[in-house]
C-alpha cells in the first residue's frame, strides 16, 4: 500500500488560506509539564504596528531571518531603544545572550544608523544556559 504525505496539501492550504487574507495555525495543545506550560504562541492583539513603514528595519528583519529567536515586534522594541539612548550621553552597548548574532547585528546596525560610534560588544557562553542558582 502507498502512504501519501498530506504535507504538500496543508502547505497549498495555508498559501491559499494566506492570498485569501486569513491565516491557518495549530493551536498547541495544552502542556502538563511546567516547561510545556511556559511556552505558547503568542498572538497581540494591538494593531498599531508602525515596523511596517520603518524600511531600514524591514530589511534588517529580513537579514536576520534564520539568526534570531527573537520575534519582530521585540526586535522592533530593541531597534526603538537604540534610537532612543542614541539621544543620552556616550557609552557601549552590550548584549549579553547572543546565539547565531540576530539581535545583535540588528543593534548594530540601528547604533551606526543613529551616529552611535562607541563599540556593540557581544557576548555568549555558546554554551546555552549554564547551571541553576
Ligand atoms: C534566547 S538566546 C539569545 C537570543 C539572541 N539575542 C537572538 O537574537 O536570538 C539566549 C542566549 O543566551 C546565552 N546565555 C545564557 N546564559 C548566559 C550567560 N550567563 N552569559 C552569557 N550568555 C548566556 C545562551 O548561550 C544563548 O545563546
């Protein structure tokens, strides 16, 4: 007997559901386990979304695509404090949790696009998480 993969239809699906304007997702189910529980997708419900009309920030988004864990609407927060200390006194600029460098070349970009001359430093463990208090 031959088995069928119904993956390329749920893709034609969703693509289809998408040009339509509506968007198709798996609610998770819920977890028993407190790790479980502390992860869900989450879905806002403001529609102010002003990264949209920010250019500079959509093509960083788009580059850091695959280098980031980090969802765009905390990017774009990330990327409206560098604007924002770009107004205070000089100083570096540190992140501490980098994983593939997605946050942080954005950081980097907005603090040369805002005159920001002092170094981005960036730093890891590149090890994940490391012990428990
Ligand atoms: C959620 S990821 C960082 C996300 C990243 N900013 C991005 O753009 O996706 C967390 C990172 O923090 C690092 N990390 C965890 N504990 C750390 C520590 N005590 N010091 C430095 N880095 C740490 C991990 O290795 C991991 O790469």
């Amino acid at each position: 007997m031959k088995i069928y993969s119904l993956k390329p239809i749920k893709i034609f699906i969703k693509r289809l559901a998408n040009k339509l304007g509506y968007d198709i997702r798996r609610i998770p189910k819920p977890g028993s386990s407190s790790i479980a529980r502390e992860y869900e997708l989450v879905y806002p419900v403001a529609n102010y979304s002003p990264w949209n009309k920010d250019k500079s920030f959509q093509s960083m988004l788009a580059a850091i695509k695959g280098f980031t864990l980090v969802d765009k609407y905390r990017c774009f927060e990330i990327w409206k404090l560098i604007e924002q200390i770009s107004k205070l006194k000089k100083g570096s600029i540190i992140e501490v949790g980098v994983w593939r460098g997605g946050t942080g070349a954005l950081i980097a970009k907005q603090a040369k696009n805002c005159g920001i001359e002092e170094k981005v430093f960036l730093c890891d463990t590149f090890a994940g998480v490391v012990g428990r208090y």
